[in-house]
C-alpha cells in the first residue's frame, strides 16, 4: 500500500481537525478518510499476526 500524496494528507489532516468542505467535494474527502482509516486497520492487523 502506498503512502497518501501531498494533497490528500492535506485533505485527512482537514478532516483530523474537523473543518468540513462543501458538497460535492466533502464525498470525496470523507470517501478518502475512510479510506486511510482502512489502511492504517489493515496494518495494524498486519503487525500483530507478524509478532
């Protein structure tokens, strides 16, 4: 899994502090939150069945 680019670090770190965009664009930024959320589960869970 790949690390998120510049932009969409700058679009969870808006959503981290919650400050919200307008529609359409808050989909989009709430679909990409979810999904680093995802990620850093799934690595989560990666780490504790490597121990």
């Amino acid at each position: 899994m790949s690390s998120p680019t510049d932009e969409q670090i700058a679009l969870i770190r808006l959503t981290l502090e919650d400050r919200k965009m307008t529609y359409p664009d808050r989909f989009e930024q709430e679909k990409l939150l979810n999904s680093h959320k995802a990620k850093m589960l799934v690595e989560q869970v990666f780490a504790m069945l490597s121990q």
